[in-house]
C-alpha cells in the first residue's frame, strides 16, 4: 500500500502546506506555485516541481521519483497545456513510463485514468477555480486506487476509486 499527499498552486501560503505536510504519508508532493523558495523549512523533504508564479530557479520542471514501486511525473502543467487537453502529459508519462502524473496549474482538482496512468490534479490549496472549494489530495494505491480531496478543513469533499488494470 503506498499513500502519497499531493498539493498545488498554495501561492505562498506556508501555514496550509505546514498542516497539510504533517500528514502521514510516505511522500509529500507540491505541483508548483507554492511562491516559496526552495530552502524554505516547509519544504523539507517534499517532492515540488516549479510553476509559473515561482521564482526560485532552482525548483526543477519536472520531479520523476519512485515511491513504493510506483513510477510518479510531476510537473507543474503549464508547460504541457493542461487547462486544454492532457496529451502532451501522456506523453511524457509515455517517455518516463510513470505509473503516476501529478501536476497543478488549472487550479481545479480531478483525476482520470488512461491506460493505466493515473493522472491527478489535486485542485488549489489557497486560489480554486470553478466555484470549488480549496483542496489536495490523499492517494492510496493498494488493490484499488483511492483518491481523496480534502478541503483545508481536511474533510472528505470528494472521493475517487478506480480499479487498476
């Protein structure tokens, strides 16, 4: 069973990705936009990637890691056109063979699967678009795939459940 924590676009808002990284989880993930600099404490340990609104150059654009046998992208999406279509991601998970894409930008949370990729966009922790509330994402993948987006709240606002293939 593997449990990952996901964030995005938290426009400097250290005090939610503080609460949210202090989760139990077995990896931390934040898609970008975070506005903080790469040795900010908060960061500590956590996987990010850099989003159109950081400045700190020496956040990467893309993170490919390994977590309990699964092989996660991230990118932060603007780069890939994620607020129009997921292809360039395919891609990408294609060339990196990524079990898992994570990636922000759009500031509206979701997750699909295609062709056994797992795509998620774990939503704005501080900005959300389209009348949504502020989120991120918990991840479990066992014998099924369980998402859940959190509210900062951290109630269940929605949940997602997929069978592998």
């Amino acid at each position: 069973m593997m449990k990952i924590i996901v964030m995005s676009d938290s426009h400097g808002d250290r005090e939610t990705v503080k609460a949210v990284s202090e989760l139990p989880a077995d990896a931390y993930f934040h898609c970008g936009d975070s506005e903080l600099s790469k040795d900010d404490t908060v960061l500590k340990g956590m996987h990010i990637v850099k989003g159109n609104c950081d400045v700190d150059s020496a956040f990467p654009d893309t993170v490919v890691t390994s977590v309990v046998g699964k092989t996660i992208l991230m990118v932060h999406g603007h780069m890939h056109d994620v607020k129009r279509t997921l292809l360039p991601l395919y891609y990408a998970a294609l060339e990196n063979k990524a079990d898992v894409v994570l990636f922000g930008h759009s500031h509206l949370y979701g997750a699909e699967m295609k062709d056994g990729i797992l795509f998620l966009n774990p939503g704005s922790t501080l900005l959300p678009r389209g009348g949504k509330q502020a989120t991120f994402a918990e991840v479990e993948w066992g014998d099924t795939i369980r998402i859940s987006f959190k509210n900062m709240a951290f109630e269940e606002i929605d949940r997602v459940e997929m069978k592998k293939v």
